[in-house]
C-alpha cells in the first residue's frame, strides 16, 4: 500500500477553483449582496463627510481673491472654525470596525458555508431558496467560526508580538482553521490543531502555494483598485456638479466591495481545494502507520538433488 495523494501545482488550484464557482456564481452573487451593501452602507457616512466638506470648501464667500490691494496693508487672515462633519469620528470609526468584521467573519463564513453545500450536492431548486438555506447554516455555525477566528487572530497576533517570522508561521500553521470548523466539524482549539497537523510534512510547500494564491489575488485586487480610483475621479466630478456626489461615491464603492469580495470567494475556494488534498494525504500516512505489518518471510525449503 503506497500514498496515492499529492500536491498540485499552485495555479491548477487556482484553476479548479474557478471550474468550481463557474456553475454556481448566482449563488454566489445571492449570498453576497446583502454583505455587499452593508459594507457599501457603512462607508456611505464617509462620502457625506467628503461631500459635505467639499461644499463648505468651496462656497461662495470662503476664497476671495483680490486684484488691486496696497502694499502698505497687512495680511489678516480670517480666522473660521472649521466644520462640524455630519458623522462625527466615532461614529464612522465603528462603522469601519462593522465593515471590518462583516468582511472577515460574514463573508469567509457565508462563502466556506456555500462551499460545503456545493460540495455536498445540496442545491435548492430556486437560487433565493438555496441562499436563504446557506445563511439559515451560517447562523448556526456563527459563535463557533467568531471563536475560531479570534483564537486565530489571537496566535497570530502573539506571533508577530514576538517577531515577524513567528506570526507568518503561524498564520500559515492556522490557515485552515475555518476550513476545519466548516467541512469536519472541529470546533474551538480542535479545529486549530487540526491545521498545524495538516502541516507536517509539507510546511515549505503549503507556505509557496498560500504566498501564490494571496499574491494572486492582491495583484488582481490592486488593479481593480486602480481602476476603480479612476472612475471615482470621473464619478465625484459628475457628482460634485450634479449636487449628488454621496451617490456617486456610494455607487463606486458599491462596485468596488463587490469586486473585492468576489475574489475572496475565488480565494477561498482554491484553499478548500488545497485543504482536501492535505487531509486525503493525512489520511493516508495515518491509515499507512496503522496497517498491521508484513508477516516474516518463510525461509525457502531446500531442494535434495
């Protein structure tokens, strides 16, 4: 009996990850767009400080500019208070820590929840239903991934207290934590002593395959974002004329938080492919050390000639 599993390549990964979610992207898209626009919600208060202070700026009577003005005069500048945004800090300071925790623990759980049942075969006649039923799981499994994800951050965290290397250990050692909660049903600290121990053996080349697939998807999130800053440009222009620059803000953002959580579900389904094969391969070393060993070979009984 011999291991049959092994890793594959980082871009065939990549590729099966995208065959996985090509059948399935309404689903996706039905799951997605309630956390897309809460995400685009709580970044709306920042585009009506900008817009806000944009108008205050801009005013008549704020900037003047004189043509003939004796020399013997001094400057006095007037001294004007500045303006009371319409959400004050705080305000939009919690917002960005709900946007923060919406994009760490509602999507990573929703998508992995989607995952599990594409995997298992269980689809929904309707796409709405089959939503409703991937939210109805995520519910269930929300204390348990919120706890797994804080005792994630929690090492990691340690980890980079101490040095760097240490919390890039540990982040690839915990990798596959919430993977563990979702698809074997390990809870707590189980399911991050299951992560390391998919690690054993392999820790170099599961690091170079999570460094490709983050890189992979930090380049094409870079360009969108790029991309995106340009029609924000062209966008809050419009909008500045039109007295409707929230709007314009709030539609690119809108855009832009879709586009970024897309490629979180494309991330995680190329490390659902990566987690199988780890646990096949687990399982077979365990099932290889566990195989009762060969009898003794007999000696060969002599020929008389």
């Amino acid at each position: 009996m011999a291991a049959q599993a092994r890793l594959r390549s980082s871009f065939i990964y990549l590729a099966n990850a995208v065959n996985d979610l090509r059948g399935n992207w309404a689903i996706i898209a039905i799951v997605l767009a309630p956390l897309v626009l809460a995400s685009a919600l709580c970044l709306l208060p920042d585009a009506l400080n900008l817009q806000y202070s944009l108008v205050r700026t801009f005013e008549p009577g704020t900037t003047s500019v004189a043509l003939i003005e004796p020399l013997q005069t001094p400057y006095m500048p007037t001294a004007r208070a500045a303006p009371r945004l319409p959400f004050p800090p705080w305000a939009t300071g919690i917002l960005h820590l709900l946007d923060g925790l919406i994009t760490l623990v509602g999507v990573n759980l929703v998508v992995l929840c989607a995952l599990r049942r594409m995997q298992a075969g269980q689809r929904m006649a309707r796409g709405l239903d089959e939503g409703i039923e991937v939210y109805r799981e995520a519910w269930r499994l929300l204390g348990p991934f919120v706890l797994v994800s804080a005792l994630k951050v929690l090492a990691i965290a340690v980890g980079a207290v101490l040095l760097v290397v240490p919390g890039i250990v540990a982040y690839v050692w915990l990798y596959f934590s919430q993977y563990a909660l979702i698809f074997d049903g390990r809870r707590s600290w189980s399911a991050l002593l299951h992560s390391r121990d998919l690690m054993r053996g392999s820790f170099f080349r599961v690091t170079v395959r999570i460094g490709i697939f983050l890189a992979v998807w930090s380049g094409f999130n870079s360009w969108a974002g790029g991309i995106f800053f340009a029609v924000s440009l062209l966008a809050g222009s419009v909008g500045l004329i039109t007295g409707a620059l929230w709007a314009a803000i709030f539609m690119v953002d809108l855009l832009a938080v879709a586009v970024l959580y897309t490629t979180i579900a494309f991330l995680l389904a190329a490390g659902l492919r990566l987690y199988q094969d780890l646990s096949t391969i687990a399982a077979e070393h365990t099932a290889l050390a566990g195989a009762a060993p060969l009898p003794p070979t007999a000696p060969l009984p002599s020929v008389n000639a």
